[in-house]
DNA sequence: GTAATCGTAACTGTTGCGATTACCAATCAG
DNA sequence: CTGATTGGTAATCGCAACAGTTACGATTAC
C-alpha cells in the first residue's frame, strides 16, 4: 500500500467539526468548509467523510445547508477508531513469501508478519488514547 | 511514501543470516542466495544489506566467497533497530498545513503529527521488544 | 422550481516502488 | 597476473496507488 493521507484529513476534519461545536444536523459543515481548513479538495474531504458515516463517528447531509456534523462527543472518540474507520494500517510492509520448500524459509515469513501484526497493535493501542478532544488542547498532554 | 517492503526483507534476511550462523566473513551468505530465500531480486536483497550494514548490524565483502554476515548475536538485535537501518516508520501519513491564518486551522495539524509521532514510537518500543532470534523460535512466545 | 450540497464515478498527472540491466570495484583461486 | 565471483550503485521500465479535478445524479432547504 502506499502513503495515504485519509488518517490524517480525516483527524483533522474532526477536529475542526469539534471545534465549531458541530454536534446536530443545524450546525453541519460542509465539505467546501473542512476543505478550505487543511487545505485541500472537497471531493477528497467527502470521500474522507464518507467513511467517517459509515463507522458511525459523524452523520452526514446533502442539499442546501447541508455537510456533516459529530455524532458523538469528542472526548469520546478515540483516534483508533478514526484509523480504523479509514481502513488505516501502519504500513511496515507485507512479508515476502519466502521460498517454497525450505521449512525454514517459509517459517520466517509468518514471524515477521507476526512482529508486524504486534507493531501495528501496539500503534493502534496509542492511539486509543488520544481523543479528538485531544486535538484541540492546547498544552500537550497526551500527545 | 508508500508501502516499501524494506522492513520484511531487512528481517528475513537477517533472521535467515542467522539461521545459516552467518556471524564470520568465512561463512558469508550472497545476496542471490538471500534473494532465492524470499524469493526477490539480489539487487533488491543488496540495496537492503547495504543499509544493514551502514547501520552496523552486519558487515559484507565484495569478490568471490564474499556475501554478508551478522556482526551481533541474533538475541541482541532488536527489530526497532532494524526498523531504524532502514528508514522505516508506521506512514500514517502528513498532517495537511492546514489553513494559514486561522489560529484554531494552524494548531490542528501540529497535534495530528504528534498524535503520529506517538504511535510510530509505540510501534517502534513493540518491536524492541522483539529479536531476530525470536524470528526463528518455533513457538509463538512474543508474537 | 432553484440553489446548495453530498456521494460517487471517471479521468489525469505525479510519485514511489520492485524488478531488471549494466557497469565498476573488490576479492579470491589458480 | 588473469579470470571468475560478488557487492554497490546508477539508470531505466512498468505498475500501482494516490491527490486532485470534473462531472453528474440524488437529496434537501427555501
């Protein structure tokens, strides 16, 4: 896999809803909104949103004064949960296969995706405790 | 950056180093043997070796019987290292600049990459606790 | 109805990577 | 000394993934 930028936008595009206090479908933000803050595009920011919607973080909708707005509280939203929604990884690699026949050969492989398995865990569990409440403090607590 | 697969190789290959006792210059293991272990390219197997051996975990030599070595015991290589010698990390991505001008905007993005950095240390303090001679243990004790 | 907005598809340009080839330097065998 | 083997590195190719963009249908407020 490659060097996505979904984990980031999308922590950043809940911050910025947290910090508007966007919490009910009469505060929504729109995607033109959220992508004027980073900077980048709004379809960028929509297909980040959209995943978002689909793990139950934010709520979502179209028409005029429409957008998207929290459906939890910040302070509840761990930012595991987030790298999760965005089908997030830490990207240490995928084993090779390694050669076919050799017992040993083909038992290296499953080792290292086990410490790659671990490593990717323990990144998650960090994670887990920053919220994106967090995001917003400013003195650096947790972070 | 992208997916690389330099972790997986750097680990299989030491770990194989170390299955063959490869820990002195008359028991050099090359690069197209390596590579066949995988299975990979030796150019791919040298470019890894060579960032292995600036890191100081191994030592190679050019010319005929020559090929790479471990410089230290398996036990004592600890697979952050590896991660290290080869420039990895967990590529959760580059916070956005955010918006510049926005006070709120411009702090967002500085507490996303902590948040990044954190889980990439996370990671990291996992797979110290991991050796490459753990890599070659039949049962699964740290992974 | 009109305007605004989301969701998604299609396309483009760029970037990064693995693989391959090629060449030079180093090393050993004879 | 000569030749064969091997690592180090550069250049190149093809592929895949991504951000950005445009476009279009569907939905919603006024």
């Amino acid at each position: 896999m490659s060097d996505s930028q979904k984990f980031p936008v999308a922590a950043h595009a809940l911050a910025y809803l947290a910090h508007k206090n966007a919490t009910s479908p009469e505060h929504a933000i729109s995607s033109a909104e959220l992508a004027a803050s980073m900077p980048t595009n709004p379809v960028v920011v929509r297909r980040v949103t959209a995943m978002l919607a689909r793990a139950g973080l934010i709520d979502t909708r179209a028409g005029a004064g429409g957008g998207a707005w929290l459906k939890r509280p910040p302070g509840e939203i761990g930012l595991d949960q987030v790298l999760r929604a965005v089908h997030g990884c830490t990207h240490l690699g995928v084993p090779p296969p390694g050669a076919a026949g050799c017992p040993v050969g083909e038992r290296i492989p499953v080792a290292v995706g086990a410490a790659i398995v671990a490593a990717d865990q323990a990144a998650a569990a960090r994670l887990a405790g920053i919220t994106v409440a967090d995001l917003l403090s400013t003195d650096p607590e947790k972070l």
